[in-house]
C-alpha cells in the first residue's frame, strides 16, 4: 500500500479530539468547550468521531468488519477523500469509463489529478482489453460504478476482477443502485483482494439522500487513512440516529426495492410502445436510460413545462439523444407517461 498513498499521507498524524483521548467513562465533560444543556436529544454534544454505534450496526448489516468500514458524509466524501490520499496532484491520475457518473471527474480536477477516460464499449460492457493494455504506475484509482449510471447495467465480477488482477492502483466499486439488481456485491470478496474498495450509500435505496451518508469498504490499512483525514466529526448526531433506526427496520426499504424493480418493468415496456422512442436500455438500477428520435433536449424542455424533470444525458459519449429517467412511485411514473404520450405524438 505504500506506493499507492501518497507520502504525506502516510506520516501524517490525525487530529485527535477531546472525546479520542478519553476513552474511560465519565460524567462531566468539560473538555471540548461545548454548551452544557441538553435539550433531551444530546445535540449540544460532539458527535463520536469514531461513530461507534453506528459502526457496529453498518458492519452487521453488510457482515463486514468494523476496520474496514469508513463512513462518510455521502459515498461522494468517500470519493473525494479516496483521490486525495492517493493522488499526488500533477502528477497521478484515476480512470473511469464514461460514459458515467461525473463526481469521480469533478473531485480529481479538485486535487488536479489527470483523468484517463476509457469508453465503455458500444454494447457498454467494459473495456477489459483497452485497459489491460493501458496501465502505468501513476493510474492510481480506477472508479467501476455497477450498476453503472447512466447507462443501468452491471459489470460481469470476472471483468471487474480482471481489472483488480491488472492494476497496480485501487479499483474502487461504485454500487450506488446495487440494492435495485439482483446481482451479488462485491463486498464478499474484500478479504480477496488487497486492492478493491467497495461504495455503498444510503442515499438511492433506503430513501435517505437527505442524511448524507455513504460507506467505503475495503482493506483496513486503506481505510485507516480514509479515516485519518476525514473531518473528525464527519457524520452529524441527526444522521447517525436516523441511519441506525433505518437499519432497526428494514421492512420499509425491502418493500420499496421490489416496488420500483416492478415500476421500472413496466415502465421499460410501456415507454419502447411510445412513438419516438429509439430504445430503452435495460436497466438494473431505479433509473432507465432513454434514447429517443429526435432531440432529447427539446423533449427535456417540454417535460420541464409541465412541471416535470428528467435528466438530459445526451452530451455524454454514447447517449446521443438519451434521457435518464428515475423511477417514481407508480402514480409519479403513470404522470410521466401520460404526458411523453402527449408530447411525442
Ligand atoms: C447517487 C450516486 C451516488 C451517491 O452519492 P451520495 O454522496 O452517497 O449521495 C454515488 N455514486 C453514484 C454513481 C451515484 O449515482
């Protein structure tokens, strides 16, 4: 792991807050110049910075160790914090495989690492060869989102794992909308390989973008430094609550997945019956990836005067004239369809 994080990194040493230096049990805390009244929800208080509660209960639901879980303010403090102890700026560089979901470019700019973009190929399989033949010492991050955004679809593992055996980097998983496929994660195979971190969030599935929170999960030395230059107190009381009583019940969650895999069946058929519809991609993800005939800008702007939004994805490599559409309730995905209906005739 030592040529892959960057050297400052690796020497550096971590804020330590009042509440990590303490570690016994006390009754008056006047150590971190806090306000000493409680309104009943402990709010005046600093938060753990090791979120232990909320640790343990993370690492039964995905049956993982706790060492080799960070937990951070949505998937995309992951990802920021994943460039920035390994990418030397000016000097490293991730890949990604457009087209596909832009915060993996936006927070490598940020740290003025370079981006090497692969294509995924025309079927939008992964370029397994294209890479194999490309990898240099500095391609230190090589983000594989799956289900991938925006296209839907899941990488077979054996590519994902051709990928890992190539690189002398981390290949970080993106499993964002894995809950709505019926593939199995990649967490299980962590003990497998040193150079594999997994990306899962609260924010698509369990109807909790509102929290920010996201998790890596990889080998314990790399999210150790994850650990080490996050902000102490990343993940705020009001969200760690609400995640452990989200994971306390997870009936809710399991009846929704189902709900918008069967919505996203339907919709998937009765949207390639429009006319002006090219195709509808198959999707394993809560969204479906639309190319229409003619301009998929105009038809962005006749939805939004309705009151309606979908994504335009038609800039993105591949996607000419594709829209993505999420999947809604099914009251949201019949409003929608009624007036495509009206729009495309
Ligand atoms: C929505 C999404 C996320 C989630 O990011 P959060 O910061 O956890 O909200 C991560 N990856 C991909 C590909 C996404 O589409």
């Amino acid at each position: 792991m030592n040529n892959i994080i960057r050297k400052n990194i690796l020497t550096l040493k971590p804020y330590s807050s009042a509440r990590d230096e303490f570690k016994g049990k006390a009754d008056l805390y006047l150590d971190a110049n806090e306000s000493p009244w409680d309104d009943g929800s402990q709010l005046n208080r600093y938060p753990d910075p090791m979120q232990r509660d909320l640790r343990k209960k993370i690492a039964e639901y995905f049956k993982v160790e706790e060492e080799t879980l960070f937990i951070g303010n949505g998937s995309d403090e992951a990802i920021d914090l994943l460039i920035r102890v390994t990418c030397e700026p000016g000097i490293d560089r991730i890949i990604q495989f457009p087209p596909t979901y832009g915060m993996y470019e936006v927070q490598a700019r940020i740290q003025n690492a370079d981006v090497k973009n692969i294509l995924l190929n025309k079927d939008f399989s992964l370029p397994v060869k294209d890479y194999q033949s490309q990898m240099d010492e500095h391609d230190k991050l090589t983000f594989v989102c799956t289900p991938n955004n925006p296209t839907g679809n899941v990488f077979p593992t054996e590519d994902i794992e051709a990928l890992i055996r190539t690189t002398s980097g981390l290949i970080v998983v993106d499993e964002a909308y894995i809950d709505f496929s019926n593939v199995e994660s990649m967490i299980g195979k962590i003990g497998d390989y040193d150079r594999l971190v997994v990306l899962r969030t609260f924010s698509k599935a369990w109807s909790a973008a509102g929290i920010r929170l996201g998790v890596a999960i990889g080998n314990p030395t790399v999210i150790s430094y994850l650990n080490a230059v996050k902000y102490p107190y990343n993940i705020n009381r009001l969200t760690a609550g609400k995640a452990i009583s989200l994971l306390d019940e997870k009936n809710t969650y399991k009846e929704r997945r189902e709900l918008i895999q069967r919505e996203r069946q339907k919709m998937r058929l009765e949207l390639s019956k429009l006319p002006g519809i090219e195709t509808v991609f198959p999707s394993e993800a809560n969204f479906l990836l639309v190319r229409v005939q003619n301009s998929a800008t105009v038809l962005v702007k006749k939805l939004a005067d309705r009151g309606i939004i979908i994504r335009n994805r038609s800039y993105l490599p591949r996607c000419k004239n594709c829209v993505r559409i999420t999947i809604g309730r099914p009251e949201d995905n019949k409003r929608l369809l009624n007036n495509m209906k009206e729009i495309l005739i």
